[in-house]
C-alpha cells in the first residue's frame, strides 16, 4: 500500500541538522527533476527579492522565505515528517507514534512536493517555499515538469494506491489509469439536509487521522475491501463509490458536521 499526501504551506526549519544531500533522498529516479527544480528555485531567489516575491506569489510577511530559498542546498535538513507542520500533519502527531507504527508511516506513505517530487516521512529536507501551481524561470509549470516521472514511480509502485493528495498535487503526476483497479481516492464529505457535500474545514484534519489509523493498525490493507474494514474498525464511516468511465473509485469518508 502507498498512501499519497499533499504537503502543507506552514514548516518548521530545522534548528539543527545535516545539509541536503539529494543523493540520499527515496525514489533515485527523481533526482534529475528534483536538481533542475532546485536550481532553478535557488537562482531565481539569489537574484532580485521583487521578482521572486511576484513569481513565488508571495505577500508583504513573506520576504523571509526567499532568503529561506536561497540557501536551500546549506540549511540544516530534518525528517521531512517533522518539518511539514500543517493541519493534516498536526493531526497525524507523528512524533507521538510508536517506533512500529513510525516505519510503517515511513513505508507506506509519501508526501506530494512542488520542490521535491514524492519524499518518504524520513526523508531529510530543508523547510522551502514553492506551491505546485507555481511556475519558474528556465522550468516552467511544476506540475509539467514532474508529471512524466512522477507517473513513472507510481505506474511501477505495487499494491493498492490511496490518493489523499489536493487536486493541485494530483496534477504534479496522476495516478495511471492502468493502476485504477488498484487505486482509490479520499474525499471528506458530511450529512446536510439529507445530501451529502464535500467539506473544506474538517478535510486535511480528517485525513491525518486516517493515515493515523493506517499507521497503528498492524494490517497493511492491500484492497480497497481492506482498506475499508481496517478504517472502519478504527471507528471512521466510509462508502466507497465507483466513478463514471471505469475510473478508481472514491473512498468517502463521512463526518460530523
């Protein structure tokens, strides 16, 4: 099983830590994509802070962070796991699981990047500024210039594929319709008025807590069948929902309101 998350815009720089090493990183064969971004980021932020803050759509507060980018090849690394601070991860708590459930976040999960492609929670990175929608000199669209490799890794990834990512992560590089069988994708709705709609506010959190769930369940779900026992048995209420056109199903996640 791989989970896919989205990253999150708030990080926590490392205080401490070793440089990046891009040689060390998971899935080797993004390393070229992953140097041409990163250079690409890194000159556009040594050259005029206007320009990168109009590139970067950065606000007024914001200045920081191209500074930040600048130095990205010398900033001290962490987990990225620890350094990605946004909603779904405060909820997922990693640093509160066990050392047993840590690896089996570390083996199951990836988190979607703009900078870096996919990178495991152990992977060791700098904190960064790039959105997925961005767009950079001598690159163009991130999401174009992932998407070919990105496809790749998840074309040759076996067992069941669970897309939590954001619609601006799946276009960094789409599960291949080849894999629908054995992929499916999380949507966070709740019960109004008899309908069901999607939610916005609850969303990242409710998906930190699955992948939680997934985490510290010692099954290692490889169906969508699976899946859904080991999640609900974790006290979550699901429907799984087929799509039009043979497309991967939906796995919709039910809450509160």
């Amino acid at each position: 099983m791989l989970i896919l998350l989205p990253p999150s815009e708030g990080k926590s720089p490392a205080s401490a830590g070793p440089p990046l090493r891009l040689d060390a990183m998971s899935y080797p064969s993004l390393t070229a994509t992953r140097t041409r971004v990163l250079d690409a980021l890194i000159r556009l932020c040594e050259g005029r802070t206007a320009t990168a803050t109009r590139v970067l759509d950065l606000g007024p507060t914001q200045h920081g962070d191209v500074a930040l980018n600048a130095g990205l090849r010398h900033h001290p690394c962490a987990p990225a796991i620890e350094v990605y601070t946004g909603v779904l991860y405060e909820s997922l708590d990693a640093t509160s699981l066990t050392p047993a459930a840590r690896a089996r976040l570390d083996q199951h999960v990836a988190i979607a990047s703009a900078l870096w492609g996919l990178v495991r929670p152990s992977d060791i990175i700098p904190a960064y500024r790039l959105s997925g929608g961005a767009t950079l000199p001598r690159v163009g669209g991130i999401a174009t210039a992932w998407r070919p490799a990105i496809r790749e890794v998840l074309r040759a990834t076996s067992g069941l594929v669970v897309d939590m990512r954001s619609s601006t992560y799946v276009a960094l590089g789409p599960v291949p319709e080849e894999r629908d069988g054995e992929s499916v994708t999380v949507r966070v709705l709740t019960e109004r008025n008899g309908r069901l709609i999607t939610v916005s506010h609850h969303n990242k959190a409710t998906k930190g807590l699955l992948v939680r769930s997934l985490a510290t369940s010692r099954r290692v779900p490889s169906t969508i069948d699976e899946l859904v026992s080991v999640l609900e048995r974790a006290g979550h209420r699901l429907e799984v929902n087929s799509s039009a056109g043979g497309r991967a199903p939906t796995l919709d996640v039910i809450i509160d309101s």
